[in-house]
C-alpha cells in the first residue's frame, strides 16, 4: 500500500465541498461518521501505547486504498514531529 495515496483528509473535505450537491446526506454522514470512528480508534491506539501526537489537524491525516476504484478508504495519521511519549502508558 502507499501511504496517503488518495490525499490528505483536508484535500477530501475540500473536494467533498466543491461537489456536495452530487452526494446525498445520508453518504456525507456515512462518511463523517467512518472518518471519526477511524481517527477515534487510531487516536485511541496511539494513547494506549503511550504515544502523544500534540499536532492532530485535517492535513495530519492520509487517506488510503488499496484498490482506487474501492471506495473504502482507511485513515493513516502522519507527522509526529510534536509528538512525546508519555510517562505513563495508557493514558
């Protein structure tokens, strides 16, 4: 897989914004609610092995897929140039 093969999650929403008209709110909130529950589990992962990324924006996040015409993308977080390791594992 290469990472971030499909953009960053800033470059999706703005995409997204331009053409809203062509989707219709139910796949909009599909799609809000996969990206959420993904950031949550990689956010919650990352905690969970005592790593603190201290910079999580839109343009932190890569969207991937394996296959480009599947539409199911998987959300990588990236730049942990501010990141510490907390003192104590599972924060």
């Amino acid at each position: 897989m290469k990472y971030g093969n499909c953009g960053t999650l800033l470059s999706c929403v703005s995409l997204l914004e331009r053409f809203r008209h062509s989707f219709s709110l139910m796949e909009l909130e599909f799609l809000a609610f996969s990206f959420s529950a993904q950031m949550l589990r990689v956010v919650s992962f990352l905690h969970f092995l005592g790593i603190l990324h201290c910079d999580l924006k839109d343009d932190n996040w890569v969207l991937n897929s394996e296959d480009l015409g599947n539409p199911s993308l998987s959300m990588c977080v990236i730049d942990f140039g501010l990141g510490k390791i907390a003192d104590t594992p599972g924060i």
